[in-house]
C-alpha cells in the first residue's frame, strides 16, 4: 500500500473540536453500513468513483460545517470519508495481487477452480431468492450471501462452499426451498475437497475484497447521512444544496441482485 500524507483534519484518532473524533465517526459509518446490508440494501456503483467523490463532498460539507453540525454531521465525519477514501483506494490497488496465483495455475486447475465458482454461485442465487424477507436475512448471510467472492480466488470459492454445506445443515428447510438436493450437497463436498487441493486454497484470507466492500459501504452510508442533513439544512438555499447533492455519485440501490453488488470482481 501507498503511504498516506497526514490527514489535516484530526488524524490518529485525535478529537476534533466538536468533541468526536474521526474514528468515532468511521466507526458509526461502518455500523451504519452493516445494518445496510442485514437489509438486504445492495449499491451499484463504483468504489474508486465513490472514492473520489468523497473527497470533493467532504470539502464542501466542511465549508458548511455549522449548518451540517447543527444537524448532527459534524466534521468528524467529514475527516472519516476523507479516510474511507484513501482506505477504497489501497484495497483496490491490492486486489491485482490476487491474478498472480491465477496466471500459476495449469488448464486443469482453472476448470477445476472454474466448476467450483460455478456450482457455489449458483446455490448462492438460488438462497437469495427465497430469503427476500426479513426473517431470512440470517440464514442468508450463514449461506454466504453479503461475503466477497471472486471466480479466481480459490480461498473465496473454498469458503463459499463449506458456508453453503454448513449452511444446509443449519437451515434444511432454506436449502430444501432453493431446490438444494443431497446430490448436490455431495457434488460441493467433493469439489471442496479438490479446491482445497489446489496451491493457495489454504492461505489466509487477508480479504481485501471484504475490507473494500465494508470502506464503501461506509462511504455510501456518509453520503446518505449528508444528503439527509443537507435537505434540512438548506431548505432556504436551494442552490448550494442543489450544489452539494449533485456532487454525490449515483448508485443504483436494489434488493437482493441477481449478482450481489458485494461480489467483487476478479483482479
């Protein structure tokens, strides 16, 4: 990763003025963000996009920041979305590490690997279509729904598999309704127990795809919370709230995509 000069806004976790700091206020973004997703809210949109966008946001709200803190968005936040901004960047620049194992891997193992991705994603979506509803929110996420997943990183395909075999135990009745038969449990058994065999299979998971997903989904969150102040806090200066909002980057929000918004692509 790229060193990062000082941040000019409170860095370390130091308090600024209005008595929160901007690690306090990341770890509000992050939690806001994870109550997100347990609602099954997905985004479309592109993370280094949102990255950049961020920071011409947070410029702006900080020139605000009187109006914006009397509302509650105080320039702690702004500092974090500044912080969240140079977090997606350095998860991005890591994720092409991932396609050096790739390139290593003979023809048989890339079908191999390939078959796994396949026959995991497809239960996936199979689970997502019938846990729409609130109370299926857990067993999807026990099923992997919400976790990165990359066709050409053996780990995440390794343990999409084992989530789903363990999944189906937990919850007979979810994988009986997604047409989850023991034969197909079997055919996942057998291919985890190839991927696990195949070079890499059994490293860490350091899960830079997952620490994306968690930064933007953070970013996403402030940028919610300031459009929602700043309706209110510029309701007499149409103009200059006009001005901030249209710097926010578009995101299309569905529920439960057919390819979740969290699935990162491959490096």
């Amino acid at each position: 990763m790229k060193s990062r000069p000082a941040s000019t806004g409170g860095g370390n976790g130091k308090t600024l003025r209005n008595g929160k700091s901007a690690a306090d206020a990341r770890k509000d973004l992050l939690e806001r963000a994870g109550r997100n997703r347990d609602g099954a809210s997905q985004w479309r949109s592109d993370p280094l996009e949102d990255a950049q966008a961020a920071r011409r946001v947070a410029d702006l709200a900080q020139a605000h920041a009187p109006e914006l803190s009397r509302r509650g968005l105080t320039s702690a936040y702004n500092e974090a979305a500044r912080r969240l901004a140079d977090e997606i960047e350095d998860h991005l620049q890591a994720l092409p590490a991932a396609a050096v194992t790739a390139r290593g891997r003979s023809t048989e193992q890339a079908e191999l690997l390939a078959d796994a991705a396949a026959t995991a994603q497809t239960a996936r979506e199979a689970v997502q279509r019938i846990t729409r509803a609130a109370d299926g929110r857990r067993a999807a996420h026990a099923f992997g729904i919400g976790q990165p997943f990359s066709a050409r990183q053996a780990q995440h395909v390794l343990r999409a598999l084992r989530l789903i075999l363990e999944a189906a135990k937990l919850y007979p009745e979810v994988a009986s309704d997604a047409g989850l038969i023991p034969e197909d449990l079997q055919t996942m058994r057998d291919l985890a127990g190839d991927v696990e065999k195949l070079p890499g299979a059994g490293a860490p998971l350091t899960d830079e795809a997952q620490a994306l997903v968690e930064a933007q989904g953070a970013l996403r969150a402030y940028f919610d919370l300031l459009a929602a102040k700043a309706t209110l806090a510029f309701a007499g200066d149409p103009e200059e709230r006009a001005r901030l909002l249209s710097l926010l980057p578009r995101a299309d929000e569905r529920r439960h995509l057919r390819r979740s918004a969290d699935e990162i692509p491959a490096a």
